[in-house]
C-alpha cells in the first residue's frame, strides 16, 4: 500500500513538473511574440506571397515554395500553404502567419519527450525535455516563421512514426496502414522544408532500410567474420527478404499504392510546375548541385571534415547551453612535408577558448558515449534475437531491440546531415542544425544517464551506504546539472528579450554578432512599425520607394503595401519617377551605407533615429535627374536563369488554354 501511494505522489510530481516546463516553454515563445518578430528578407518575401494569396483568393499560391539558400532552386510549397491557413486562422499579418508554427513548436517540447522515452528513464527524459523547452536556439526559430523553422516539429515526429512502426512489428501485430500513410506523409513534408532535407531524408531512410533489412540480420546470424560465413548469411538474408518482399506487395498492394500515391500528391504542385515550364525547376536543381560542388573544392576533405565537426560542436553546444562565445580554430594541413599539422587561433579565438574547448570536449564525450552504447545494444539484441525462435519478444526484449533502433535512427539521421552539409562546411548557416537538432538532446541524456551509472557504480565500494543513497546522489546531481543548463538558456532569453525591448530606443555601442541568426544588429517589428509609421507622416504620394540594406528593404515594402495599402517599392540608387516619395533606412552609425553612391541625387531633408537604425527622408537634387515624369506599375526583374513559378490560378487557366487550342 505503502508503495503504491508513493508512486502515486511521484506521478503527480512527474505530471506537475512536465506541465510547468511546458507552460515555461509556451511563455517563453509568445512573450511580445509580435513585437519582437524577426521580420527580415526572407520572411518578407513569404509574407508577400501569402498575403497576396489571402486578399485575392487560394488561386494566387503558387506551385513552387521558397527559393533554397543561394541557388535559384525553389522547394516544395507546402510551407506557403501552411503559412496561409495560418495567416486565414490568426490574421493577415506577419504574426498571424506564424501561428502554426508556434503551435507546432510547443508540440515538439511533448514529441521531444516522447521521442526520449523510447531510450532514456522518465528522469532524465524530463530533464532533457526541459532544457529543449528553453533551449535559447529552439526558441528563437520557433519565434518567427520560415521554412526551415517547421523542421523542428517534422523531424522528431519522422522519427516517432518510424518507432512506432517497428514497435508493432516487434509486438508481433498486424501494423497499421496509417502508420504507412503518416511516414509517407512526413517525408514528403519534410523534404519541402530545406535543400539539404530534401537530399538527407531519402539518404537517411534508404540507409536505414538497408541496415534494417539487410546488414543487421546478417550481422545477427554471424558467429564469425570470415569471408565464408560471411557470404552464406548474406545469401540467406538476401533469398528470405525477397520472398518476404514478393508478400507483402502480393498480400498489401493496395496500401503501397497509397503510401506512394499520398507522397506524390504531396508533390502534385512541383510536378505541374515542371510540366508547364519544361521542367525548369529541376535543371535549377542540378546546376545547385554544380555549384555546391565547385565551391567545396576550396578545402580538402581532410579540412572539411574537422571544420564539419567543429561546427557542430559548437552548434550542439550552443544548442544545450545558450553559450554564443565559441569559435572555430583554423587548422594547417599542408604542412605535410615535414609531417606536421598546425593551428591558429586569433585573439577573438583566443577570449572564446574556453567555450570552444567546453564545445569540443561536450561533442566528443557525447559520441563516444553515443557510439559505444550502440555497440553494447547491439551485443544485448544479437542474443536475444538470436535466443528466439518464434520471434513473440517479451515487453523487456522488445524494449531492447527498440532501443538499439532508436541509437540507429539518431545515429544515421546525423550521418546523413553530416554527409550532406560537408561540402558547405566552411559556409555553415546555424539554420542547418536544425534538421538534426535532437542529437543534441540524446547526446545530453546519454551524458546525463553516464553520470547516473557512474555514481550508482560507485555504491559497490562504499556497503555501509545504501543503493538508495547513491540513487538519491544520482538524481541530485542530474537535477543539479540540469537546473544550471536550464537557468543558463532562461538567462541568455530573457538577455535577448531585453535587447529587443530597447532596439527600437536605444542603440548599443558594440554589439556582438549573434550566432544563432547571424544579426549584425537587433531589429524588431515593433521598430519596423514606428519606421513607417514615420514615413507615412511624411509622405505625400501614392507611391514611396524606400532603400534599405539587404536584409531589411523588403520587410518595409511589405508594410507599406499590406499595412499602409501605399505603392510601396525598393529604392535602388536612382530616381525613378516624380510623382513619389522617397526615403532610406540606415543603420544608426551608418548613413555611409546609403550617401556615397546616391549623394549626387539624393540629400536628406529629414532623419529620424529609432534605436539602431535611423530614417531619412530623401528630396531629389535636381529635377532633371528625374528618369519618368509619372510611374507605372513596377515589373519585377528576375535573372534570366530564375525558373517560373506559376500560380494554381495562372496553371489552370494555361492548361485550358492549351486543352482548346
């Protein structure tokens, strides 16, 4: 009776604890959600596209998604869709459009928790759980929407659904179609988030079929690594899964013709778009690939994998511990005459040696904890596997065995990441991370579950102390080590929170560039709105054309069209037209940025500071300079090779025309 009170009361201390980590988590994504939005180029760009498909109808969405960094590429549209029943369901406005995203995020603080129980104690799964919740890093990408963000929620849910899916195997049970449908679904999902997504998913799924199917049954009936043995098992393997195969689509062809109907469904769009522009996109794709390839020829193989491997150290690190501090430092394989490898290490290098070296050691403690604990899984599930005949595992057996896939899962979706961004490895985006950001979490468990054992081990040497004792020690410990990680992501939040709350007010002599967005300089909504604001007091045209840098000009049109319902355009240097206004946006020091190429045109007849960055209205020097006398509407220029992106309403009423010609 005893026992069973006092598992009644850690039940509720579990459920109050998992609650409150959630409702931290949820607290700390929607604080001043809208006035802190990151609302940058990219972001702007998707809020046109929705927007413009919200007040003229779901014709207006496009085929294609977003363009992939650095390529003329363009994903799968399933982001833009999301973004407009987000933006139908919370509101027309940056904000509203990120709506799904924020829910999705908040789901993935109980996927995340989910997901670790597959391996871990309920213990140090809630501790893990908590420190993704206020992971600074998760935070911030959950905060704003773009297409990468989603990946957060769609990958540790990819993973359940593979889980779960072997967990009905093992149970011997019939699996359940949707299962099938939901994994189709996913992938497809998830390969419209990213570039790199839509190559590392296949990858990550096709090896993990092969080593389900394939390399772990011969590795299960080999008793020796000779060459003979080696080969008989390997045919056997081979024979029992084709008849096995020749099965399954004999006996579920239905539900294969789904699964794979659903996954090209989910691509209907990108594969009309290919068939009205002579498949533009995908000729885009491979010259991506061209390029990506040229561009890793700059650095051996040699010096990408260890500039790879910094990368995510620092990359995990920052993930688990907020910690921006870190660096890379730059290694010398040339030397190899004399057989020797050097290093630098600048002065900027050197203030961040300590958090760089805590990067490294955390990285390498975490996988070879990591790698030998897939070994020892292995060498538990090869007995048991081989000890059944019949194959009807036990809860504790197939616990195992679903343990040692779910290190595999891990294991491969990291090696597939890690294959496919080493080509970039010397133009690492923090963005990438995200796609394997819940290794950092499973390398922390397993960190955490090492110390556990470790104190627990040491119960054996100290008999006058009880095994309880020890445990309680453990749990202190992991408490301890948590509430620290835990306390230092509140603390770099709320640090983040404050320099966005006075962006708009003050501007900060030196500002340190932030590492999980690549900011130069805080910039906010709440100050993008008082900057056009400003600019409407001051306008007296229709049309305002605004120059800003490359990462804000667009955010300022978007407003002025969608907010202002002005003709908002970008200002490039040059008077385009009488009958408008003009204005610039500068970062506070930095009018340079602006004056010396446009000062034999423009001169500023009014400035206004707004924290870090200042407003000028612009008069024009001299009327001759005037290119048109009145403007007309603006056409957008695109670069010869940008592959055309139809609109549902532009593709339907091309294949009409073409059907009755």
């Amino acid at each position: 009776m005893l026992k069973k009170i006092q598992k009644t009361k850690l039940s509720k201390i579990f459920l109050a604890t998992l609650v409150s980590i959630l409702l931290i988590g949820i607290a700390l994504r929607i604080y001043r959600h809208s006035d802190f939005l990151h609302f940058e180029l990219d972001q702007a760009r998707d809020a046109i596209v929705i927007s413009s498909a919200y007040e003229q109808g779901p014709g207006q969405l496009p085929l294609l998604g977003p363009r992939a960094a650095g390529t003329m590429l363009r994903l799968g549209p399933f982001f833009y869709y999301t973004g407009y029943l987000s933006a139908l369901l919370f509101g027309n406005h940056p904000a509203g459009m990120n709506g799904i995203n924020l829910i999705l995020s908040v789901a993935a603080i109980l996927l995340v928790y989910c997901l670790l129980r597959y391996y871990f104690s309920r213990f140090i799964s809630l501790a893990t759980t908590s420190i993704f919740s206020a992971s600074i890093f998760i935070v911030v990408y959950a905060r704003f929407a773009w297409n990468p963000n989603m990946l957060i929620f769609f990958i540790p849910l990819l993973l359940l659904n593979i889980l779960a899916i072997l967990k009905q195997t093992y149970k011997n049970k019939k699996t359940q179609p949707w299962l099938f449908y939901s994994l189709s679904f996913l992938t497809a999902v998830c390969m419209q988030l990213h570039f790199l997504a839509f190559l590392a998913v296949p990858f990550f799924l096709l090896m993990f079929a092969i080593i389900y199917f394939y390399l772990l049954p011969v590795l299960f009936k080999l008793k020796n690594f000779q060459i003979k043995s080696i080969s008989i098992a390997f045919k056997q393997v081979f024979k029992q899964n084709i008849k096995g195969l020749g099965r399954l689509i004999k006996k579920a062809w239905r539900q294969i013709a789904l699964a794979l109907l659903i996954f090209m469904l989910m691509f209907a769009p990108l594969f009309l778009n290919e068939y009205l522009t002579g498949a533009d996109n995908t000729k885009e794709f491979f010259k991506a690939i061209s390029e990506k390839s040229e561009k890793s020829q700059d650095h051996d193989l040699l010096e990408k994998l260890v500039r790879n491997y910094q990368e995510y150290s620092r990359g995990y690190f920052l993930i688990i511990t907020g910690l921006q501090k870190t660096d890379n430092i730059s290694f010398d394989f040339w030397e190899k005459k004399t057989g020797i490898i050097d290093f630098s290490c600048d002065r900027k290098c050197r203030q961040r040696l300590n958090g760089s070296i805590g990067a490294f050691l955390f990285m390498t403690l975490g996988f070879s904890l990591f790698l030998y604990n897939i070994f020892k899984s292995f060498q538990k599930v090869k007995k048991i596997v081989n000890r059944k005949s019949n194959r009807k595992y036990k809860y504790e057996q197939r616990k195992a065995i679903l343990q040692f896939h779910f290190l595999i899962l891990i294991f491969l979706l990291f090696l597939a990441a890690f294959l496919g961004f080493l080509p970039v490895a010397y133009k690492f985006p923090p963005r990438f991370l995200l796609f394997t950001q819940i290794v950092a979490f499973v390398l922390l468990g397993l960190i955490l579950k090492f110390i556990s054992r470790t104190i627990l081990s040491q119960a054996r040497k100290f008999k006058k102390y009880s095994t309880n004792q020890f445990k309680l020690i453990s749990k202190i410990c992991i408490i301890m080590l948590t509430a620290f990680l835990f306390g230092l992501n509140i603390f770099y939040n709320l640090e983040r929170f404050q320099e966005q709350a006075s962006a708009h007010t003050t501007n900060p002599i030196e500002f340190e560039r932030d590492t999980i967005l690549k900011e130069d300089i805080r910039f906010t909504r709440i100050q993008q709105t008082k900057i056009i604001d400003w600019i409407r007091n001051n306008s007296d045209h229709h049309i305002v054309y605004v120059w800003g840098p490359p990462k804000y000009y667009r955010a300022f049109v978007y407003e002025l069209i969608y907010r202002e319902n002005f003709d908002g355009r970008r200002l490039r240097y040059s008077a385009e037209c009488g009958n408008a206004d003009y204005f610039a946006v500068v970062g506070a020091d930095s009018d340079d940025d602006f004056f010396p190429k446009a000062r034999k045109i423009f001169s500023s007849v009014a400035n206004e500071s707004f924290g870090t960055l200042k407003v000028h209205k612009l008069n024009i020097n001299n009327p001759d300079l005037i290119e048109k006398k009145n403007c007309g509407p603006e056409k957008e220029k695109k670069p010869n090779s940008y592959a055309r992106r139809y609109t549902w309403a532009e593709a339907w009423k091309k294949l009409w025309r073409d059907s009755t010609d």
